[in-house]
C-alpha cells in the first residue's frame, strides 16, 4: 500500500464498496406482502400496529407503546400530550439532530439550548441547572449517538421543579442506562425508526412509550385527529386538536421482524465498535467514543474526536474538514457529525438565537466524525477504516 494519501493521488485503501445497512430481507417482504394482501393498511382497520405496539413496548417492559409516523411526531405528541404550550420553555441538547428541538417550536413553545458534556456528548444536570426559569417546563434528554445521557442528575432537577423529561432515544435503541433500557426513565421516551436507524420499520416511524395510562391516552387521541377511542361505530367526535400522525401497516410489519433481530443487531454493532477501538489505539490523533460507567453504548453511530491540538503546538494544524475529505478518498464512509450546533442553525438565528453561546458543542463541532459499524459490517472492513484513519493522520502529523 502507498503511503501517498489518494487525495494527492496515491493508492486508496479499500476499493471495494462498505456494506450496506440497512439489510431487509425475504422474512420484511412477506410481512409487507401479508398486510397487503390482507387489504387492512392503517392502525384504524387492521391490527398489525397494536401488534407492533404491544411487542415494542414489551421488549421495554413498559405499559404502553404508542406508534407513529417518525421520530419527529413522536417527540411532537409527547410534548402535545404533556400540554407543552405557548411560552412554555423547554431544554433541549444544541449538539443533536434538528428534529429533536423543532417539535418544541410546533408546540408554540420555547427551545432553550443547553450545552453537552466533552466525552458523552450528552446534556446533563450541569448543563441544564443554568438555563431553568420559572417558564421551564420539560427537559428532552437526548441519548445521541447510542450513549445513554446521565438521567439520575437530570431527573433529580425535573423532581424537585416539576418539569417533564422526555427521552429521545431515536438514535439508541436498546442502549442501557444503569442496567435500565433507555426510553423508559423520564415521563416518554421517544424512537425514531427511520431508515438508517439502529432498527427501522421499513424507512419511516416512530413510537413513544411510557407507564402513565392518562398520557398513553392523550398520546393516542393526539396522534389521530384528537379524535376519542373509537369503540364500534366511528362518531367523528373530536375532544383535543390532533393530527394524523399514525404509522401505517406496512410499516409495523417491517418493525414486527426488526424488532425481533434488534438484540442481535446490537451485539454486532457492540462487537464492532470494540474491534475499532482497540485498533485506532495506534492512533494518538484520533479519540474513539468514550463508554460512561453507568452505560451500555447502542453505537448508532461511531463518534470520533479528531485532536486537532495535537502538533499544533509544533505548528501542524489538522483541519477537520481536510481530515475527512482525505480519509473519505481512501474508500471508507466517514462524515463529519453535526458541524453547525442547532443555535447556530439559520432556521434558529432568524428566531434571536444570536447571543446563545455553548462552548463545548462549538468547539466539537470542529472536531468529530462518523465512522459506521453496523452489523453487516465485518473485522476486514474496520482492518481498512483504521487503516486509512492511520494512514491520514500519520501523514497530518498525528
Ligand atoms: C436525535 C434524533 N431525534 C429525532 C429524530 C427524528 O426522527 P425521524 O427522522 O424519524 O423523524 C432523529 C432522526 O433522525 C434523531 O436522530
């Protein structure tokens, strides 16, 4: 193998194409076949959403789980449901995907950003403390990436004001907080099941869970035009603005098979990440994802921090976006993770987001990557990701 990096024209890594993920296969397409067939396509005519629903919210081993059609609408009935409401504030991760922070402002209500921690990536009691008003009214603690966010600090805070904390587990199915899974600490967790996800319903869905029977129903009257519980013949008798929100048929049939592979998956992605991390030991550039003693890590997605400080004391700057693009030409998938912090999103600046200031989330987002260790991914392929992470970084002086 050259050691000329292939973006200044050498030989790259790895020619061949990464696997592939998500893998659906013959078992996803005779469950979608079936419900075809079978002609009953919603939760209002068929009952192969309960079904999904009722095995979803055992694998929890919680009372209720309430299907949607995404992660964004499920976080958008669980603050529906918990009556967040104009000028309501409520705290949310700036380091996250938008969705996690958009159902606030459909709500008429109020984003306020917190900062995350350096090594989970997470907020936390320390973080959230600072920003709480007399208008604070619900906390979302998002587990990203797979990594449980440190719930014992952040409920002690909810317990004492009386806040609601709602999960977002769309990126950490199955991740485990103190031996607890995720999604079942605060008052609702929520799940996206979105293509790419740690287990997905056949491209898009979600679903909230939760203990409390009042919010289940309130969740399920919201998520279908506020209509009541239809008991026998349907009345068109509307209680609470609602929306259709509702996860088709088809899409629970998919969830039905991924959801019974879902422990497997994760045992996959948990071995690969162990495998990648012993092996970019080598790399001193380059810090893989940091593990909490309370958690066991879902690895939805494999999160590095590239040390850009490292030579730059001897005057070696290693650019991110240099980094990436290099490591990119020599054949392995790597992205750069959230590069704008959500404050700084145009979308929130317009809305006088201008002052916010969350020094960690800036500084990561100049600093972390995206490697991928789903279960098809095999040794062989991580042997090449660390290899062109090592060659790239050698060659940038790390
Ligand atoms: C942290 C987080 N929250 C919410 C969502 C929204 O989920 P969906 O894409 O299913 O609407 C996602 C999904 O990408 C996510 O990663």
């Amino acid at each position: 193998m050259s050691s000329r990096l292939a973006i200044e024209g050498g030989e790259p890594v790895r020619r061949a194409p990464y696997p592939p993920w998500p893998v659906l296969g013959e078992e996803d397409e005779q469950a979608v076949g079936e419900v075809l067939r079978s002609g009953r396509l919603t939760s209002l005519t068929g009952g192969t959403v309960a079904q999904f629903e009722a095995e979803f919210a055992r694998y929890h081993g919680i009372k209720h789980c309430v299907a949607a059609s995404s992660g964004t609408t499920a976080i958008h009935l669980a603050l529906a449901a918990a009556g967040i409401s104009a000028g309501d504030e409520v705290i949310v991760p700036t380091h996250t995907f938008i969705a996690s922070a958009t159902p606030i402002l459909h709500q008429g209500a109020v984003p306020v950003f917190a900062d995350v921690e350096a090594d989970t990536f997470n907020v936390s009691r320390e973080t959230i403390e600072p920003l709480l008003t007399p208008r604070t009214k619900a906390i979302i603690a998002v587990h990203l990436n797979g990594h449980p966010a440190a719930m014992d600090g952040i409920l002690r805070l909810a317990q004492d004001r009386g806040l609601v904390v709602v999960e977002d587990a769309a990126q950490a199915h199955g991740a485990l907080y103190q031996g607890r899974k995720v999604g079942t600490i605060g008052r609702m967790g929520c799940f996206s099941f979105w293509e790419d996800k740690i287990m997905t319903s056949g491209g898009e869905g979600g679903a909230v869970i939760t203990d409390d029977d009042e919010l289940a129903a309130r969740l399920r009257m919201i998520r279908s035009h506020g209509e009541g519980p239809i008991a026998g013949e349907r009345r068109y008798y509307h209680l609470v603005l609602g929306y259709n929100y509702r996860m088709p048929a088809m899409q629970a049939a998919v969830g039905l098979v991924q959801l019974r592979r879902l422990e497997e998956y994760l045992e996959a992605r948990r071995r690969n990440a162990a495998y990648l991390t012993e092996r970019l030991k080598e790399v001193p550039a380059v810090v893989p994802p940091y593990v909490a003693p309370y958690a066991v890590h879902s690895y939805y997605k494999y999160i590095c921090r590239l040390r850009t400080d490292l030579r730059q004391a001897q005057g070696v700057s290693v650019d991110i976006e240099r980094f990436v693009a290099a490591v990119a030409a020599e054949g392995v998938p790597i992205s750069r993770r959230y590069p704008t912090p959500l404050h700084r999103q145009p979308v929130f600046q317009k809305l006088g987001y201008g002052d916010v200031s969350c020094p960690v989330a800036e500084r990561l987002a100049g600093e972390l990557f995206i490697l991928l260790v789903h279960p098809t991914v095999s040794e062989r392929d991580l042997d090449d990701v660390a290899a062109a992470i090592g060659k790239v970084a050698e060659a940038y002086g790390g």
